[in-house]
C-alpha cells in the first residue's frame, strides 16, 4: 500500500539501531575484555547503552510516575490517574488525591498534540497537584488507533476540548500549553455561541501560535515554503502491519522528531557525546539528568495525517483563527462572543517556536471582552520549554497564572450568623471569612 514501505523501513531502521547499541554495549563489556586497559572498550559500551535507551525510547509510552504528593496536613496522599472520559483518540484523565476534599481551583491542562505525550507535561502537573485539582487532555498514538476509528482533524480536536469542559463544568480553569492555544480558545468561542453556561472560569494560553505570521520562526518559514501538496507526498506515511493502527495515513513521531532535533542539532550532539563520556567514566546514573529529559524528549507519537495536514493549512497557512474565520461542525466560530471567560497569555522572550506576539494576539481578537478580564505575560530570558515546565515556570509564572485564577474566582457571600440579640432584634449579617485552598502554597511559591 502507498507510504506503507517507508513507514516499515523508518521502523526497521530505529529497530536495527537498537540492537547495534545492544550489541556493542553486551560485546565491548564481555568479562574476559575486563583484562585489557584500552579506553575504547569502555566508551564502545557506553556509546552501546546510549544508543540501545535512546533508540528503544522512541516506540514506548512514558509512564505519569505521579505516585504521591505532601498535603497540608504534613502528610503524604497517594495519587491515582483516573479516566473520566474515554475517547478513541484521546481521554479526559483526572489525578485524584486521596483522602483530600475537592480544591477551591479546578484546573483543566491541555496537552499538546505534537509529537509528544501528555507525560510532557509531567512536571507541570507536579508544580500544580498541591494547590489544584487538575486534569488533562491524554491524548493517544494514531499508530495505535484502528482505522475503523474513523479521522480526527482540528474540527474533531476541537469538539473534543468541547466535551471536556462541558464534562468538567463551568468553574474549571483552563490552561493550554503551545500548540492546543488556538483550539481551545476556539473551543471557547464554539461555546460562547452554543452552550454559553459550559464555558470555563479562566483560559490561559501558554506560548500557542494564535496568530503565525505576527513573529516568524523556523516553524512558520517552513509552512509558507512548503505546499499542501509537497507536505503529503514528504511527511504522510501508513501505518505498518506491526501495530493496530495498520493502513492509518500519520505524521510519524519519528519524523517530527527529526525535526526538533534539527532545530537545535549541535546542542543535543554535545548532550549525547557528554552522556557517553561519563558512563564510560561510571559517573552516570539510570534517572540522572540526561536521562530523565531524554527519556521524555524522544518518546514520540504519530498523529492522523489530516490532523497534521488541517493544522498546517488551515491554523497556519489560512490563519482561520487569526482572522476570526474558522468554522467548526458547520458553524462559523466567533472569538468576539467571548464575554465572561478572564484570559490570559503567556510568552517566552526566547522562545523559537512561537516567538513572543503569536500568543497575545489572541487578545486582540477578544472584541467582546473587558479589558478587565484580560492579561498578558512576556517571561524574560525564557524559551519554549521554560514557560510550562522549566526554571521560569516553576519561579515565577505559575504563582502569576494562580493568582490570575484566584483573582477570577468568585467572591465569598457572606454567611448568616445567628444573633444572640433578643427574638424581636434582626439578624446581623456577619461577612465570614472563607479561605481558599492552597493560597499558601501558592504564596511561598512566588
């Protein structure tokens, strides 16, 4: 079948890949060559055990490794990923505390669908379970998922977050990390229009390309130089007969792997060639830093082909959303309906992949809405990766979008305490103070 081969023979290759690290990791370290002093023996295995994890990585699923997290109380509280709503290409996932009553924040992350897991987004999921209840778009590998399945473009994506929110309500807080922005703030304006009551409490966009052409970068160079055309017969391929997803048309994993580590080749040939130096010296360790970023990094997944294909050409080329004219299921999307959802963006200064001005386009688009409810972050000295899970988030943008949360949250009512005045007097109307949940931790955190 058409694009069929080339996916086996990609496959094939990371396959004999593997096996030649495997090999010269078991060979170079055979016990009788323990007697010979030359160094290339120990940098051939070292050179083996990266090449075999790194290669092997590329086809499995990183786990959430979220077992427990440190409550109020001093005490640990063991934490299950539970699915709340099952979907064929992606569930809504919730990471429930036990033995903790609901948070005053609901949170709602949107994980990309780029290349990668939602497990990208492990650290960030961490740096919020104290203070939120948080869920998470988990979305699943098109290899995986049977052509009787049906397609999945950006209209189903976006009806997808649809769901999502109106499953989780309208106090949910959402927060959308780089390539979902778009989406899910058309995902809002979709509800804006048809179910006004489902729409979330706060949108916050994180780095996402609103508007493509308002910054370029190597990303938006290449989909004006390349044709729709072009970008099928380079990028499409079809699942081999080795997974469930056999004949499904994808953008493989593999491919836009490629591509990240071209973007940035030189510095990820020293991290490898460093990594091998100090195994050979035996000052490595299985879940040292290397291997912690890289396990996750080149971990990737295959996306449907007209997914990928509708992104590019109708998100980047035609800029739909940038011009206020995408339609969905048949109905035109008006940004400008959004009138009581806060939202907020946030921007790397350094960020390479959507450079500072994609994102906070999308105020601009929210004609009907209040400058009181919006917000806009420039992050300095900060690229792509920083602004969710790095440095930057961790010191200083996660207390703001917190903040930005509670600032939007309604306001205690008063309660009603019974007056110990005489029958005859009326009541007094006592404002009580309410706490909100985690407000301390959020507090030291800046």
């Amino acid at each position: 079948m058409k694009y069929m081969t080339t996916y086996d023979v990609m496959e094939s290759a990371r396959n004999t890949n593997e096996w030649l690290g495997a090999t010269a990791r078991a060979m170079a370290s055979y016990p009788v060559f323990a007697l010979s002093m030359n160094p290339m023996l120990a940098l051939t295995a070292a050179w083996g055990d990266v090449t075999e994890r790194s290669f092997a990585r590329m086809v499995a699923k990183p786990d959430w490794g979220i077992r427990s997290i440190v409550g109020e109380d001093g005490q640990d509280h063991l934490v299950d990923v539970k699915t709340i709503v099952e979907r064929p290409f992606g569930n809504l996932i919730q990471f429930f505390v036990r033995r903790r009553p609901p948070m005053a924040r609901k949170v709602l992350l949107v994980a990309p669908m780029s290349g990668h897991y939602a497990t990208l987004l492990r650290s960030t999921v961490l740096s919020l379970l104290p203070d939120c209840d948080v869920y998470i778009t988990d979305w699943h590998n098109a290899r995986d998922i049977p052509v009787s399945a049906g397609k999945f473009d950006v209209e189903d994506y976006t009806l997808y977050i649809v769901d999502f929110m109106r499953e989780l309500g309208p106090e949910t807080n959402v927060i959308a990390v780089c390539q979902p922005a778009p989406l899910v703030l058309a995902a809002t304006a979709y509800l804006a229009g048809e179910d006004p009551a489902a729409q979330p409490r706060t949108l916050t966009l994180i780095g996402g390309p609103i508007d493509p052409d308002a910054a370029a970068t190597e990303v938006t160079d290449f989909g004006r130089r390349v044709t729709m055309g072009q970008l099928e017969q380079l990028a499409i391929q079809r699942v081999g007969f080795k997974y469930k997803g056999a004949g499904r048309l994808v953008y493989p994993g593999l491919l836009q792997l490629q591509s990240f580590i071209s973007m940035n080749m030189e510095r990820h040939s020293k991290a490898f060639q460093e990594q091998i130096v100090r195994i050979a010296r035996g000052q490595a360790s299985d879940h040292d830093a290397h291997n912690r970023f890289y396990d996750e990094y080149l971990a990737v997944m295959d996306m449907t082909a007209e997914f990928y294909l509708s992104t590019v050409e109708r998100v980047f080329k035609n800029r739909e959303i940038a011009r206020n004219q995408f339609v969905v299921a048949g109905k035109k999307v008006d940004i400008g309906a959004i009138t009581d959802v806060a939202v907020k963006t946030v921007e790397g200064e350094k960020d390479d992949i959507s450079a500072p001005g994609q994102c906070v386009a999308a105020l601009d688009l929210l004609t009907g809405l209040p400058d009181s409810k919006k917000a806009r972050h420039l992050e300095p000295d900060a690229g792509h990766y920083g602004i969710f899970a790095g440095k930057s988030w961790r010191l200083n943008i996660r207390p703001l979008v917190l903040n930005f949360i509670d600032a939007n949250a309604p306001k205690p009512k008063p309660k009603i305490v019974p007056s110990t005045a005489p029958a005859t007097a009326a009541p007094t109307l006592v404002a009580a103070t309410v706490p909100v949940d985690g407000a301390a931790g959020a507090a030291q955190a800046g």
